[in-house]
C-alpha cells in the first residue's frame, strides 16, 4: 500500500514541478516543444539521468530552436497517461516516454492527439506518430562478459538482476557466452532483486553472490549499490546505464553505458525539418547508443586490447553477440553453428545459455 | 564453496540488514505505547537519511551525522505531535501525510547530494572473537550503529517496565484520561515519545544511507518504515520480541538472496514474498490469542486526547 501511495505522491508533485517548467517556456511560442517522461528520478544516476543528458544535448545543440520539459518519477500506470497527455495539451510536438510501462498510455494519448509525434523507448508497439527507439545493450555485455573472463580468479560471476525480462535474460545470455569464450571453466550465478531500483536490496544481492565466491559483481539494476558493496570487499564489478566509476574506483572494471544525446538530437532536427517517420530504432554499439565506460587502470594492456577488439568486430558485423553454436542449459543447441540469433529470438529470450546456475524464473 | 561456510557470512549480513529496521521499530514502539498511532515512519526515516548523510559530507564527522539524523527525524515527528496532539489532526491521515511530506522534503534537500560516494562505518575488529568461525564476523566485527541497535532494546524495555516515568507513559497510552485525572501531562508525554519515535527511525534511516549503502537516494527506505510499522504489531509492542522479529526479517530477506545464488529451483517473487508471508503468518497465529494482544496494544491507541474535554 505504502508504495503506490507513495507513487502517486510523487506523480503529484513530478507533475506540478515539470508543468510549472512548462508554464515557463510557454512565453518562447515558435519554438519546438519537446517533452520527456522519465520513469525514475533524474537523479538516479543511471537509467533516467541517462536519458535527461539526452535532453541536456538536445537543448545544446539546438538551443534557440527548442525548449524542453521533463517530467520525472512517472509511476508506470494510470498516473503516466494523465502526465503525457497534460504535455500533449500543453502543446508539446514531440514528446518521448522512455520507459516499457508507458507504450499502452503513449498509444491512447497518441490517437487522441494525430498532430503530436511521440517516441516510445524499449517498445514494441508503433502508430502513424509513434516511433519506437531501444538499445542493444547486449552487444555491451558480450565485451563486459570476455573482460570479466579475463579478470575472474574465482571463476564465478555474481549477476544482481532486477527482473526476468527478456532484455535482462538476453544480457545474462550474451554476456555468459563471451565470458565462456574466454575462460570456459567460468560459470554465472543470478539474483533477482524484482526491482529496478532499491539500493539496499542490491547491495544485499550483491554481499550474498560474494560470499558464495563470485569476484566479479555485474548487475542489471540501476543504483550504484553492488560497485560500493564490490570495492569495499575489494572484488570487480561492472557500472550499469553509466559511467559509476566514482562509486568504487578501485572495483569498477567499466560499465554499459546507454547513450541517448545522437539520437535525440537527430529525432528532434527530424520534426524540425519535416522528414520525421514513425520508425523503429535499435542501435548498439555501431550507432553509439550503447557504450563502455572507461576501463579501469587496473585491466592488464592485453585485456583492453582484446575488448577493443571485440567491440570493433560488433561494429564491422564480425561478431554477433548470439553466434552459433549457442547451446541451452541441457545442452540443447538452440542457434546452430553458422548462425545468428534473430532479433525475435532475441527479443523474447527467456532460457539461459550453458553457464548460467540455476533457472530463468517464469 | 562448502555450502555449510555460508552460514556465517548469512548471520552477519542478517543483523545489518536488520539494523534500519530495529531502530524504526523500537521507536515507534514506545510512541504506540503512548497511545499515538504515527505512520510516517518511512517519510522521517528518509529525512534523517538525508541530512545525516548532508551533515557528514560537510562535516566529515560521522557521529556528528548520526545526531542530526536523530534531530532531523524528531523535527520532522514534531511536526505530527503538533497537529495531532494539540490540534487534533486525525493521527492516520496525519501519518500518511507526514511520510508523503518526508518523501518530498528528503528528496529536495538530497538533490546536491545525488551521487556522492561517502565511506561506511568501520567495522569492528576484536582480535580472536571476530576471527571465530561460524559466528565471529556476525557477532564480533559489525560496525558501532548495529551494536547501538541492540543495546537500545533492553534500555527501552527497562526503561517501559522498570522506571516511574515508563509506567506513566504506558498508563498514557491505556487510559489518557485516568492519567490526566492523576494529574499526569498527557500531551506532553506524548510529544516526547513522538520525538523519541522520530529520532529513532531518523537513526534508522542515517544508517541506510551512511553506512549499509553509504549514498544519497531518492526513496532509498525502499518500505522499510513500513516494515518497521509492522513489526511493532508482530511484537505485539514487546521490545525483545521486536529485535527477534527483526532478525527474521533480515534473515529471511538474506536467505532468500542465497538460495538463488546457490540455483536451488524456487520462484525468485516467491522468495521475495517469503517477509510479508512471515508477518502474515504470525499475525495470524498471535490474532488467535485474542487475549495477547488486548494485553499488550495499549488501549489508547490512535484516540485523541483533549484536556479540557
């Protein structure tokens, strides 16, 4: 009960702090309003901020032309559709929703308002004025994964994951082949937090895989809890969504960064001069979407090397992040030699590689 | 890894993680033992969580950090004594407010303070004890707060069944006007069990983001003064029952987090459940003993209270 009042609270004042911006700019009337709705604080230093720096370029790029407004802690329900149409009404042009619980509320704003475009992050649903944009942040935990190899004493890895997705299983899949590539006595160990964002939980996920021997820490969470928890126990971890190095400098091997600012910048200069077309994006690590943090000093020169290496075979398309064989739990070759995973197979991947403990929870 | 190895290493994380919990219950166990009914133990959890984290980063001073958490967390309580005591706000709806307002107000203040790392408590180290296997990293090397914790529940317990001023606090919270017809000050007893209350969950709260996840978060109690409100009522308001209430918790919390680790075949929701079906279970087994409770809930509770009435 305390959560979804608490929510709502915070919908509330989220929604009167970003309509107040936008009272504020309405006094500039040519320029393009563009709005974000962010699911989490701008302040978590992770996802949402993330996507606010992407704002932050928008607004230094094309400044004089644009003004912007963000909403920020938007409950994934009810509340989101009230706070994307107020940006609707409020005469805003283009307005993204980044996260997976605001497709439904975008689609029923989006009919309701045919000459607002919107963009919808990590969904699946797309409209007349709706586009849909995400990241192949696997291609960022195939590197992750041959570092982590690379650096394991212990031969286990501790994954703190926040919710049995696809998008997170695909990660742990991705990563824990390339990490078998490197060192095939490696093997993975998950657990599920069943949250995005609650750093006791993750600091407590992260303490128990220590003490079952991981020494490398990689989380699919968005607080800086299991870097913390890693450097104080003196072990590897991995940053997610961006550059955590300042939570545990000694720890942080390096991160999977999501970097929004190219594509937004593009997508707001496409309304500007007309040729925006409700498409469907997903870029790695080619496009600049997804992209490592800087490795820590303490990598060895042919470790970075090797990473380097692999990042550029993703780009060039040597490499896929599910190259065949790609064998299940049981054995089974699921992506035969020769072959690549497709991106529906990728998108709906709820089975574990050979490496992976335990089961994917259904 | 021997499984068997695990086990100290789980009773260790147990205490800490039940550490933030003790703290917010013991204190809103004496402010029920009054007669009030605060709910915003999440909302002044929050608040001492940021300012104790604010005032050590300035200050550099950790103790120095802990004492404005409890003085953040009673500040923020007195706002409730104020409009429930002395003008008869309605106590659950003042609650609920008070923790939306903390939400609110410790994100405000926090915002200079979002991703700032700060080092945790050190941990204790006694030479020989901390190095006993099995239970001498959980009993002998924890930081100061996790001892404090502890220690406070037998001192509350004395303080409730062993002294004058506990006795008339209880009697407040069985029949206010009996007491005030004995010349007791209720109001004012309730404000400082209110402020005792709230300066508890502030340490609670100064002990999530200073020590267990040393950072500054939005919303970082997670629920945690909800639990806290809970357990009060699993203990049914005995101290001692609240520490081992609270050990279960952190214990169950900790367990649950291994056996995935470990790949033993049990939904992780499940697991994650398995805190809020232990409160169920045990309110359902002491709600069996109807007596129990009527024995222990202070009669008062949640009633207002006017002098002149």
């Amino acid at each position: 009960m305390g959560k979804a009042v608490l929510g709502l609270a915070g919908a509330a004042i989220a929604l009167s702090v970003g309509m107040g911006a936008g009272i504020g700019s309405a006094l500039a009337q040519d320029k393009l309003k563009v709005g974000f709705v962010y699911v989490g604080p701008v302040s978590d230093h992770g996802y949402s901020y993330q996507h606010d720096q992407g704002r932050l370029a928008v607004e230094k790029a094309l400044g004089d032309k644009v003004t912007t407004t963000f909403v920020e802690n938007v409950p994934e329900g009810a509340d989101a559709e009230r706070v994307i149409e107020q940006l609707a009404a409020s005469g805003h042009k283009l307005i993204f929703t980044t996260s997976f619980g605001f497709m439904n509320p975008t689609l029923k704003v989006a009919k309701r308002y045919p000459d607002v475009k919107f963009e919808h992050a990590t969904g699946y649903k797309r409209a007349e004025n709706v586009a849909t944009y995400s990241g192949r942040f696997y291609e960022g935990r195939t590197v992750i994964g041959a570092i982590a190899g690379k650096m394991t004493k212990s031969n286990i890895i501790g994954y703190v994951g926040s919710y049995p997705i696809p998008e997170v299983v695909g990660g742990i899949n991705a990563f824990t082949i390339a990490l078998r590539e490197q060192n095939p006595k490696a093997e993975v160990r998950v657990v599920w937090v069943n949250s995005w964002y609650d750093p006791g939980k993750e600091a407590e996920a992260a303490k128990a895989l220590i003490d079952q021997g991981a020494d490398v820490i990689v989380q699919h969470t968005d607080s800086p809890a299991p870097i913390q928890t890693a450097q104080e126990r003196g072990l590897w971890s991995v940053g997610q969504s961006s550059d955590m190095t300042r939570f545990g400098p000694k720890s942080h091997l390096t991160a999977i960064v999501e970097d929004w600012n190219g594509y937004y910048v593009q997508r707001v200069k496409a309304v500007l001069d007309g040729s925006w077309k409700p498409i469907d994006t997903w870029g790695g690590i080619g496009t600049g979407m997804v992209e490592l943090a800087p490795y820590n000093p303490a990598i060895p020169a042919d470790v970075v090397k090797m990473a380097d290496q692999l990042k550029a075979d993703i780009v060039s398309g040597k490499r896929h992040s599910f190259q065949g064989p790609v064998k299940d739990q049981a054995g089974k070759v699921v992506i035969p030699e020769g072959k690549t995973a497709t991106d529906e197979q990728i998108l709906k991947m709820d089975w574990y590689v050979e490496g992976v403990q335990g089961k994917v929870p259904k | 890894m021997n499984d068997f190895a695990l086990i100290g290493p789980i009773l260790a994380a147990m205490f800490a993680a039940a550490t933030p919990l003790l703290f917010a219950a013991l204190g809103e166990l004496v402010v029920e033992k009054s007669g009030v009914l605060n709910l915003g133990v999440e909302g002044m959890m929050l608040v001492g969580a940021v300012c104790g984290f604010a005032v050590t980063i300035q200050t550099g001073s950790a103790v120095t950090g802990f004492l404005v958490a409890a003085l953040a967390g009673a500040a923020t309580a007195s706002l409730f004594a104020v409009l429930t005591l002395f003008l008869l706000a309605n106590q659950v709806a003042t609650g609920l407010a008070l923790t939306l307002f903390g939400v609110g107000l410790s994100a405000l203040i926090g915002q200079g303070f979002v991703g700032i790392p700060l080092e945790g408590l050190p941990k204790l180290y006694i030479p020989g004890l901390t190095d006993l296997p099995v239970v001498g990293q959980a009993l002998f090397g924890q930081d100061i707060m996790v001892y404090l914790a502890i220690a406070a529940v037998p001192l509350v317990h004395l303080f409730l069944y062993r002294t004058r001023a506990g006795l008339v606090l209880r009697a407040v919270g069985e029949n206010h006007t009996a007491a005030h017809a004995l010349g007791y000050k209720v109001l004012r007893i309730r404000f400082l069990a209110v402020l005792f209350g709230g300066a508890m969950a502030g340490l609670g709260g100064a002990f999530l983001s200073m020590d267990y996840t040393p950072m500054w978060a939005e919303n970082m109690t997670s629920g945690r003064g909800w639990i806290a409100l809970a357990l009060v009522v699993f203990a049914t308001w005995k101290p001692v029952r609240a520490m081992l209430g609270a050990w279960l918790f952190g214990g169950v919390t900790i367990l649950q987090l291994h056996v995935q680790g470990l790949g033993i075949d049990v939904p992780s929701q499940l697991l994650s459940m398995l805190p809020y079906l232990a409160t169920v279970l045990v309110l359902v087994l002491i709600s069996r003993d109807i007596a129990r409770i009527r024995l222990n809930a202070p009669a008062c509770l949640g009633k207002l209270f006017h002098p002149d009435a």
